[in-house]
C-alpha cells in the first residue's frame, strides 16, 4: 500500500500544472475563453495533444502513452484546480474509454489516433432529457436496414456536442439491450443545437432522424461497457472536483487572511476559521476516496462500487466547500466578476453530470446488507 | 390561544389572494413564478397596480397611503402576494427610503417624494455598503463636503442593487470626520442618479444576471435641502432602516411556491419508470424542508404578533437566518429535481431541457446571496447571540 | 390567529412553576428521587393531584378540570423545564386520555376518579419487544371464555409499569383488530419487572397470562382510538421536550458567560456564541410547532399529522440541543453531576417514547404528493 | 501509488488478526464489544497477554520492548485490536507516561518504571486537568514546592481517567510560580496513588459508570528523585505526549465493529414485517455513514504513511476530529435502531430487551465524551485553521 505519487507522476503534474498556468493562471483568461463558442481554447487542447495527455490513458499502438487511472487522476485534479474549461475528461475519458475499451482496432486507430493528436474530438452522446443517471438508452432507438444502422431519436444534454467532431451514441437495440455507435459530426439527419451550460462549458440538443451510424466495436449490448465507462468518469470528475475544492479552500482561507472587517482581518472570527478548518476536513476526505478510486482502477476490482464511493464523499465535499466557499466571501463570492463563484458553480455541474450523493448513496444503500464491515485495501477492492 | 383567523381576517386573506391573482398581470406573475428576469417596466406595472388599491404601501402613515393594518395583516398581505408570484413592491422605495422620510423629513420632503415613491414614480437605490465597509457599514468613507448651499460628495458604493435602474439614490456619506465614534458623522442624503459626477458600473453575477452595481462619486454636488433628517444622525436613520430590512425577508410564501413546484416537477421527472416523487428519500427531503417552513412560518405569527409597538422583534433574526437557508434549501432541492438536466441552464429553442429545470441551477447560485445580504446570517447570529442570549 | 397565553394560562404556569421549583429547583433533588424506586415522588404526584393538574383534561363531571390541550401543554412544558420525573403525560394524557376517550362512564368515573386524586396511577401498556410505533397489538392475545377476557403476551417497555396501580392494555382480538383492557395491578398471571431507564424514569416488562381483564368501554377495534391518544402523548412530549430544550439552552448560554478558559469567558469565543444561537433557533422553531399542534388538538382538524409535524421539529431540535448543550460545556456536560446532561439524556429519551424524527418524516413524506403548499391556519389542520 | 498491502504486510495484518482472535480471551472481548463495563483484571490481563507476546509497546524503543515497526504496521496493529474488541493497552501506560520516560526519564527511571509500564504491573494515571483549566491546561494551580529532598504537592486535578485503578499518578505541577510565561515554571512529578495526602473522589458519569475522578493533594510529599526530566520543562513532555494523543484516536476499527453490529441489529428489528435494514432511508444512513468511515480510514492510511518521522502529521487533527464524529454517529444510529427498546438502559433479567438495546444511549451518552477529551473538537479545529491553514 502506498499512497504516494512516484518523481515522474510527480513531473507530470508540474508539467500539467505549467501548461495550465499560462492558459488560466489569471480567472480573467477563463472568462474570456468561456464567453465564446465552442467555450473552450483550441489552442490550449491542441497544447494538451502536444504534451501527449490526450492520449494519456491508451495503448502505446494507439498513439496513446499507456499511462495509468493515477496519471489522468493528476490531469483532472489539475484541470479542477484552475477550472479549465478543455473537455478533457469528456472526450479522453469517457468518449476515449469508450472507443477505447470496445472499438475494433481500426476504429481505435482512427478515433484515438484522431484525438490523442488534437484533430478530432469525441463526445458520448448518451443522457436522455427523460432519463436520469442510466447506463442503458432509451431515447434514442438503432435499425438495422440494409448493410448499415440508423439512428433515430434524441439526446441531450450531450456535453460539447455541437463542436464535436464525433459522436459516441447510446441506442437501444431491438432486442432492448444498449448499443454503441459512431456518428460523424457532418451525417446526414444530425442536427444539433448548442448553448452554455451555468459553469460555462457547453451542451448540446442532438437530434437523430434515420442518421447512419456505424456500430462501436462488434454491435451487441454495451450497457457493462457503459457502466464502467460511467464510473471512470465519475472517479475522474471526483479528481477534478478535489482540484476545484482546493482552490476554492484556498482562496477563501487568502480572503479571510487579508479581508479586514471592523478594523481586522476575518481571520480574527473564529466562527469563520472553525468553518474553514471544517472545509479542510471534507477536502482531505474526498481527496483520499478519490484517490483510492483511481487505484481500485487501475487493479481488478469492483471499479463501480469505487466510483459511487468516490462520487458520494466529493458530492458532499463539492456541496459543503462550495457553499460555504460563498458564504465566508459575502457578496463579492457572488459574483462572476471574482472567481471563488465559478468554482461552486463547477463543483455543482460536476455533482449533476454523471450521478450526484444521492444517487451513489442510493446505489451503495441497496448492497449494504451483504457485507459486514468495509475494508478499502481487500475485497471486492483489492 | 386561537388556531383560526377571526372571519375578518379570513375575508381580507380572500381579498388580498383575489387581488393578487386577478388584478395583477398574469403574464408579470408567470415570470416570477419561472424565475425568469422581472423587468422595469414589470416592475413599475405592477407596483402602480398594488398603489392604486392602496396594496403598495400599507405600513405606511395613513397620511401618505398606509392602511393602519395589524402585523398580522401585512404578514398575510406580504405572504398571499408572494404565493401569488407578484413582485414585491420595491423594498428600496417603501421598506427603506419610505419610511425614513415618513418618520424623519421635514414636510417639504414628504410632500416631494413620498407619493411619488409609493408610485414607483421614482425609483430609489440604496448607497451604503462600500468596497472596504461590508457587515462593517460604520467604516464608511464617502464623503461630504459643505460648500455654499451644497454637499460635495466624493467616494464609492457597491452593491447598489438595481440601481441601473435607479432614478435617486438615498446616500450615507460621512459629514464629519473627527467625530469620535465612526458611527457619528455620519449623514443621509438624497440625489439624482444623473447628477453630474455619478457613474454606475453594473456587477455581473454568478448566473449571469445583473442586479447589483458600483457608483462612484467624484465632487457630486447635492442641495443641502436634500439632507434627510439631522446632519450627523444618519447612523440611527440606517439603524431604523436596516431594522425594517429584516421584516418580511423570511419568503415563506415565495419559498412554499418553490416546494409546490418542487413537487409538481418531481412527479415529472422519472427513475427507472417511477415518479421520483415516489422516491421514499426524495419524498422524506421534501418532508422535512416542508415542516422546517411551517415551523417558520408559525413563529413569523408569533413574532408578528408579539410586535405591535412597531419595533422589530429580536427574533426576527430568527427569520432571516432560517427564511434564507430554507430558500436555499428549496432552490437546491430543484436542481437535484432537475438533476442531469441541471447544467442546462442558457439552452433556447431546440432544447428538450424544461424551462424550470434550465434556471434551477442559475437561481440556486443566485441565491447564495439571501444569507448574505440584508445582514447576512453572520449577522443575524451575532444579534441572537448578543440580545436574545445575552453572549 | 392568536399565540398569546391568556392570563388565567399565566396563573397556571406560574403555580406549576412554583410546585415544580420547590420540588426539582436544585437538580441534586430529582437526582435522590430518581435514584430510588418508583422514581419519582409520591408526595409531589399527590400536590400536583391537590392543584388538580391530575384532572386538568378531564370532564368535570369525572372531577377533572374540562381545561384545554393547551393548559396541559403549559404542564408538560414546566415539567420537562426542570425534568420532573412524575408519569403526568404517562397517566393523564396517555392512560387516562384513552379511558375518557373510550372508557365507559362507569370506568371514566373510577378510573380517571382515583387518577384525579392521586390515589390510582395508571399506564397505558402498550409497546411491545417485537414493534416499533405502531397504534395495534400483536404480541398480547385477548380471549374471552365464559362472561370474561383474559390476555395472554408480553408487553415492554410499560412507563412505570411496575408502579401503576391500574393498566390500559393493547391485545389483539379475534378478529385481528386492536382492543383495549383494564387491568388491575393485582390481577391474577401478572408479572411485572421493573427498571430504571437511562433518564432516571422507570418501564417494566409485564407478563400477562391468563390475566382477567375488562374491555375499556364497549370494546371492539379501537386502533383509531390509540392512534389518536399516542398522537396527544406526541404533542404533549413535544412540550416536555420544549422545556427541556429551553433549560439546556438556558444553562449553556449561562455557562458560557461564567465559565473561563484561556484568561476570558467563553462567550469571548465566537465559534460557541454562534452554535448557541442556532440552538436558539431550533428551539423558537420547535416551540412554534408545538403550540400550533396543541391548537389543532384543541380543534377538530388532523391531530395526527399535527403531532406528527411536531415530533419531527422537536425531534430534530432536541438532539441538536441535547448535543451540543453537553459540546460546549465541554466535560463536566457527560456527568451526572451536573445537571445538563440529563437533559439531554430525557430529550433522548422522549425521542424514542413514541416514534423519532424519521418515523414522523416517513409518514408525513406518504402524504407529500396528496397537496401543493400547507396552510397551517388552514385545511386540514384548523 | 499501490492499493495492494505488500505480502509480508498482508502476513502480518493475518498474525495480528490471528493473534488478537485466539490469544486474547473470548469473555474479555466479549465484554468489549457488547460495550459493556471492562474491569480492571481484565485490562491488566489482556495487556498481558499482549506484552508476553510483544504486542503491548511496539512504539516503544527496542530496547525497552519495542518493535521498531513502521506506522503502518502500527496502525494495522491497533486496527485489528479494535476489530477484535481486544481492549487496548492502557494510553495512560503505553501512550502517555511510557514514551516520556524513554525519551526524557533517567536511566535509574528507565529501568524502574518501564518494564513494569509496559507489563501493567504499575496502572498509570494523569493528573492534568485542573477544574478551572480544562483546555486551557497552561493554566494549572498545583503547586509542588521543594522542601529538603522532597517536592511537597498541594492542588486539584480532576478527569483523572480510572484513578480509582491507577497506583501511581504522573503529575504536572507548577514549581516556580514566578515565571514569565504561565508554561515555564511546570514540572513533571510521578508517585503513588497510594501516597499520603493523596484523596480520590469519583465522578459519576450519565451513563452510571465512573471512569474519571477529581483527585486531590494535601501535603503529599514527593521525593526529589520522582521528577522526570528537568525542573520547569513539564511543558514541553506534556506536549510531547498529548501528541501522541491523537495518534489512533479515530478508533475507525471500532466504529467500524459498530457499524457492523448495526447493521446486524437492523437486520432483526422488523417494521410492519420487514426487516429495518430493508428500510431505504435506513439503509442509507448507514451506507454514508459507512463511507464516510472508509474515507477517514483511508485519510488514516495516507497521514501514517506521511509520517514517517514520528511525529504526528497536523492532519491527525482531521483523524481525531472526524473520528469522534463518526464514532458519535455510530452511537447513535444504534440508538435508533433500538427505537422504543433504547429507553431500557437498566433492564436485567425478566425483560426481553436484548442487552445490544439496553446499552445503546448510555453508550450514545458516555461516547459525548470523545469529541470532549484528548483535545476537544473545538482544540482540533483550531489547529486545523491555524497550523494547516494558516488562519
């Protein structure tokens, strides 16, 4: 057991963290990255390709760097800490994973080779406007007609699905299982509508009317292929998180440092410090469970039952630091204009992507009658 | 002890809710109601409607539009307007400046400004917090200068809510600065926004709205007949109209609106083919939001009732403090609602994403703001702690 | 609408005051008293039965008073500001409140006769090892041979069960349904083993076999009947705890103002102040709540749901009190020494009696979906 | 980074579970983990056990029977006791007075105190708290005042933790009341409990149990030869070992005993039928109370292994104040489960209360203790805010 980052994941993050500086050092360059469409820097993903981090998580055939669950953790938490807006863990992890994880090889070659080089971008259009937190569609229905598939339906919120260039695409199949395919940014019958979501990434309505798609991989039911994919991403978006709620601790203890109300600074208000001290307790928390989750996934255990965990304690963490986060500020954390705001606002987007507290508690309420005691280093983890 | 409202308070809950519903523009209530931006000119609609039926202004001296009204009846007339989606009246108008020219102008400003204010002819903005005065209002530093028949002012505000919109702006600025305590020295006055010399600088916020300002001052210069009340007492006419802050800030009736939407959208919203209403932790979180507000709204109507002598009871903190974490907890219970379709929140036409469930985030950040304004709970804990507990 | 006591409720509570003060004023006296069995003392049962509190809800033409649930609210609030250990909700509201609701007039003029003057304490058996809250029977079987009922089971924990001179029993009839039975202390196949609970009061388990019993009023099903009397016992331990509540927070707050560390009081230090004025606000909320289902008590609208709506908010209130009483006073709070922990030790107690803040948020959650907005001045409840 | 303990680690983890399993009486662990009343033969018996085996100090120098373990293996060690409802070796012996002794005591105080520390041949206690110096302890008032080849001791402590068992006290005692600091001037005394002077008077808990005591000096006289290391340095050893305090504090092995108890419990209380642990809401509660047991215990995990330089790393603070919460919501939850049963704390034979029932709220009582002692919630965050960050 060893809970500590080897010298190169150590570089890694130096590296990560450099690039990232001079995209967002300053909360100013994120807004102004954010106000326009696609609502991220193609410069700073075509840097990130550069750095080889779009392709971290694949195979060394693929393009990829062969790189660890740990490593792309170090990418997230860095992402998190200065909210970069990249789809990082949208495109590499989830679409990425997908392809990834069930596509043929010359599909692997194409799509990651695309994407670890910054040329094309995936997303995984797969949330429902009628369905919540799902690993199987429903929406959006796939026929078989001839040598090929269409695709018929709609699906929304798709992350960034108007800039991307390819779309990963849940369907449901006629036997009821869930498929995968591919739908090229430019198919015929794809229309889709973008807009800004709250924390300033983008979302898409995508509309599928007989569009041709091409299955992922070899066709059949995807839906353990999707879970999974769901968990990276959960365990991924709870590193970010711990990045965000980092700094948002961070600036709130600077501000009570430095803010001075009735002729001292705040941090004379212990009531205000206790609240900070209870804010560091919530982040160490999640800090550990993230990081354990990114080690579960790396070995060969229960990587769903470790994500929910991860994604329960940051859901709790993420509302707790982000709230109070605001609340320590006063009305200046209000505002758009200062950027501990931003970061509440992120932290609560994260919570509502893939699953929030409730939903991973609920899921980890229904098994917690067949076991007596956890114990994080053995079974089903280890 | 009586449960029931007297038959006369019952008719005049009857009157006010079939005021509200029928008499104010349904179109102005769906906005509040979607939590959709009110407009000025929504705004002033709706508050010459309220005026002209004698509703804008209640509390009020009887001499200049008010109704001599118990407590109880301004809570139902507050609570039945807020259950109906109306706009309040604006606060700045007939809870603040109102009032202070009422109980401290001289006769020739009442007769200037308070028709015009209960009308919503002038819209006022406040000027009181400052960049490096927050919770700590008596640091001020905007000052005013006499020369001749004026005041110079110079310095800067912030948190000047709406005051984009603002016709006049009612102004705490420090008249003597060798006063021996901050809080003396201090001055009311009043004046145009367009008066040379005023800029306004619009804040964004974290849902994009704008509802809050900076203005600075540079060498405005302000009739001295436009001094409210003494020179150097402006610190108590802030007290009195900050007391005035706290009352009605609990929006039981806007918070209960919420929770009736929360429902109605969760019976909407589907988990593996059950409303998620049938979900018995979701149903059990509605619950307990729900009781913790009938709790509150029983202890506004004792504090209602224990208040006849006009002053603000002490436990009107306990309003504010708790009305705010309940409206906080009703907008964050609708975003859970929402739940993936949460982040959704600037799509337009070609979404499939609710309406209500697109602003539920925006209006969630938004309202991290009600613990902090209006003497943030901070504040308020400090009050209970101090006057109440006697700590 | 009016919250205010009237003058004559005034001249009540201060003579309940008084009594209690010279009974409990020093907290070392309910300290000897509890120690001992019955628990609690005979000569105040007997001045509380001389002031006619005993009777206070019942007709006068059984010697009871015809006062108001908010004149026994008034009590229970007294009794529970200095923990008067004496079973007044146990023998008045609960026990003699199902013989005035069910007994027949015979029974009503024994029973709630020797209750009145103190002479005949009753209890209400009823919880059973094997249930949880419910208003029905199922683990004492009623069976009648001959002219008489018998009962055969066990009921624990019975509150003073070893003491009380007469039971109301539970048992389940023939025909499924819950009825109700007199029993006298000395009946023949009644054993009783008496305890001392962790605040001091007392429960027994009782043992029926073969045990002669008499049905309290005509018998039949009377579950609507219990149901109804629990729901009085509910809003009356609502005020016990309201009480309590005010005397724990009323002692903090003198403890910090008194106590110093560090060179200064501990109201210097703002992180306690705080927590001592979010007690402040749970207890004005609690209280609100249950003088408002006292109203509807004393009404004909839902009791039920009321009292339920007031054990969640006394529920809630009482262990955030109860806890954070003993939190700031740091040590000398966990002994029985001082007297703030056995306030909270009683608001723990009264949180079990009859259901807890989940058991009243449960059934108050399988209505939510059945109406928009409450109206507490309103349907269903004035 | 690796999930996996190493083999010879997981070997080891399997010989202490087997150890602590087989080695350590069953009636003694039974006592334990019913939570009841664990007497005093049987913690010298169980430490014991643990010490013929070496298992009693391993943070002891090796010299004096320690085993040069790294902090994981410690922390594995005291993980698996817990689980095992073994009772630990006595703090006031292995935590306390033992290391000080090692790292400060003389040789002669070496060789006379510590093989009999370490085997419970002497029961320690503390004399710290002063009644009018809770956590503010720099405050004490004992004095101890040279006369002849004795220090003569006159004062009050009180939360003397199983006084009533203890032979010999270690003591801080203020020597030079004349300091300039109130922390200089304190000193280290050890003597029998047995000494004359001595008085011990025990307190009463809520739960009935007597764990502390005030204890009282008059005259005791103390041979010169009783202090431990330097005149007016007391300060700095009492640090040193409040330090260790917090290590192992978050006692996440028995909480974690409790949860599984819980949900045992759960398992046979029925609620119209069905099983409690059935109850979603129930169920729930106990998952994220369960998760947040696993985050704290991996929190544990990552602070041990940054700790290498044995002293304590500043977020063992979040381990203390974490958890005593989670113990305290374990309590808790128990309490609830037992429901209307939780009243019958004192039920003995006759009653058909099972015993887990009866012990719930004066467990859940006595258990408001552990965010009180060993540095109080409040203490933690304290240093949380300042040595961590920078508040």
């Amino acid at each position: 057991m060893d809970f500590n980052y080897d010298s190169e994941q150590n570089d890694l993050r130096e590296a990560v963290a450099g690039l990232l500086a001079r995209a967002y050092g300053d909360s100013e360059q994120r807004r102004t990255v954010v106000a326009i469409d696609p609502g991220f820097d193609e410069k700073t993903w075509s840097r990130l390709a550069e750095m080889g981090l779009l392709g971290l998580p694949f195979a060394e055939e693929h393009g990829g760097m062969g790189a660890g669950p740990v490593e792309v953790a170090i990418v997230a938490e860095e992402i998190g800490r200065v909210l970069a807006p990249e789809p990082y863990i949208e495109a590499v992890v989830l679409a990425g994973g997908l392809v990834s994880a069930v596509g043929t090889d010359a599909q692997k070659g194409e799509l990651l080779g695309g994407l670890t080089e910054g040329t094309t971008i995936p997303t995984f259009a797969h949330a429902e406007p009628g369905t919540r937190w799902t690993p199987s569609a429903s929406g959006v229905t796939a026929t078989q007609s001839g040598g090929g598939w269409t695709l018929t339906g709609v699906k929304e919120p798709v992350p960034h699905g108007a800039r991307a260039d390819v779309l990963i695409v849940s369907a449901v199949l006629a036997d009821g299982g869930t498929g995968l395919f591919v739908v090229r940014g430019d198919a015929t019958g794809l229309a889709r509508t973008g807009y800004r979501n709250h924390d300033g990434t983008r979302s898409a309505n995508v509309r599928f009317e007989d569009t041709p798609a091409e299955p992922l991989g070899n066709g059949g039911d995807q839906t353990a292929a999707i879970e999974r994919a769901l968990a990276e991403a959960r365990i991924a978006y709870s590193h970010e998180a711990v990045g965000a709620m980092d700094t948002a601790l961070r600036t709130t203890a600077e501000y009570l440092r430095t803010r001075k109300q009735f002729g001292v600074t705040l941090n004379k208000f212990q009531a205000l410090t206790f609240r900070a001290a209870d804010m560091y307790v919530s982040l160490e928390l999640a800090r550990s469970t993230a990081l354990w989750a990114s080690m579960v996934q790396g070995g060969t255990g229960d990587v769903v039952a470790a994500a929910d965990r991860a994604r329960l304690q940051t859901s709790r963490a993420g509302r707790h630091i982000g709230k109070e986060a605001i609340q320590l500020h006063g009305g200046i954390g209000v505002t758009a204009e200062y950027k501990v705001g931003h970061y509440t606002s992120r932290l609560t987007a994260i919570d509502h992507l893939l699953g929030d507290g409730d939903f991973a508690a609920d899921r980890l309420a229904r098994d917690v009658a067949s076991y007596q005691t956890v114990d994080p280093l053995g079974a089903p983890y280890a | 002890m009586r449960l029931q409202l007297s038959p006369e308070l019952e008719a005049f809950r009857e009157e006010m809710r079939t005021f509200f519903t029928t008499q104010v523009p349904q179109e102005i209530r769906d906005t509040v109601a979607a939590h959709r931006h009110v407009t000025k000119e929504q705004y002033i609609a709706t508050q010459r409607v309220l005026n002209a039926a004698g509703l804008a202004v209640p509390h009020w001296p009887v001499e200049w539009g008010g109704r001599d009204w118990t407590p109880l009846q301004r809570h139902i007339w507050r609570e039945e307007m807020q259950l109906a989606s109306v706009p309040e009246p604006l606060a700045f108008n007939t809870s603040m400046i109102g009032p202070v020219i009422a109980t401290f102008g001289n006769q020739e400003q009442k007769e200037r400004f308070l028709p015009a204010t209960a009308n919503l002819d002038i819209w006022w903005c406040q000027g009181f917090s400052e960049p490096d005065a927050g919770s700590d209002l008596a640091s001020l530093r905007t000052t005013a200068v006499r020369d001749g028949d004026d005041w110079v002012v110079n310095g800067q505000k912030t948190w000047t809510t709406l005051g984009q919109h603002a016709d006049w702006i009612f102004c705490l600025v420090r008249t003597d600065p060798t006063a021996e305590k901050k809080q003396r020295g201090i001055s009311l006055l009043v004046f145009p926004m367009d008066s040379p010399g005023v800029t306004l600088r619009p804040i964004e916020l974290l849902d994009g709205s704008f509802e809050v300002n900076e203005v600075f001052f540079e060498d405005v210069r302000v009739p001295a007949e436009n001094l409210i009340g003494e020179e150097n007492r402006g610190w108590d006419y802030a007290k009195f109209l900050l007391g005035n802050e706290r009352v009605g800030i609990a929006r039981i009736g806007s918070t209960k609106r919420m929770l009736a939407q929360a429902k109605q959208h969760a019976r909407e919203i589907t988990v593996d083919g059950r409303p998620l209403l049938d979900d018995p932790r979701m149903a059990a979180r509605i619950a307990e939001i729900e009781n913790d507000l009938v709790a509150l709204e029983l202890t506004a109507l004792r504090v209602v009732a224990n208040s006849a002598d006009g002053k603000p009871h002490p436990a009107s903190s306990v309003l504010k403090l708790r009305g705010s974490e309940l409206q906080q907890a009703a907008t964050e219970l609708l975003v859970d609602i929402a739940g993936p379709l949460s982040v959704a929140s600037f799509a337009e036409k070609g979404s499939d994403v609710p309406e209500w469930a697109r602003v539920a985030t925006p209006h969630f950040l938004n309202y991290r703001k009600v613990s902090i304004y209006g003497g943030s709970n901070e504040v308020q804990r400090t009050i209970i702690a101090g006057s109440i507990l006697g700590l």
